[in-house]
C-alpha cells in the first residue's frame, strides 16, 4: 500500500510540508507545533506523525507528499544536519 499519487495536472495535495527528524524531540514537538496550527488554520499539512498511517509504505508516502506540496518547511537542528538521508 502507497500513498495515492497525483498527476501532474491536479492541485497539489498539501500546502506545506514539514521535514524534520524525529530523533530531535524539541524538532518533532515544534513539528507537531506547526501541524496543528496548520490544521487549526485549515492549511493542508503533510506532518509524518500525523499523515502516515498503519501499513502505509514510509519513504513513498514522504516521496509523494513532497512531490505533492507547494511549500517545504525544513525544521533545522543539530541532529538534522548529523542524519544520513
């Protein structure tokens, strides 16, 4: 299972996307921050913790949704710049 694709000629899925790593717990909480002000906000959001849902394949849902986003927001640490991606 995958999460469902877009074609290029539809609206984008989510206005923004949050990248950040979940080893850092102050980026994760800021993260989830951001999510809920998005939501409260009625801004789609793609926010791992809160997107990705049992038995969904990890790294195509992340592929799909930032190729399906029209902003990337990348919640910079230490331990972000120290992760292989």
């Amino acid at each position: 299972m995958s999460c469902d694709v877009l074609s290029a000629t539809q609206a984008k899925k989510y206005t923004i996307f949050l990248g950040h790593t979940g080893q850092d717990v102050t980026a994760s909480n800021f993260a989830a921050f951001l999510s809920h002000e998005c939501k409260r906000e009625q801004v789609s959001c793609f926010y791992d913790a809160g997107s990705i849902h049992p038995g969904i394949v990890y790294d195509a849902c992340i592929q799909d949704a930032v190729k399906n986003c029209e902003v990337f927001i990348s919640i910079l640490s230490p331990t972000y710049f120290k992760r292989y991606w």
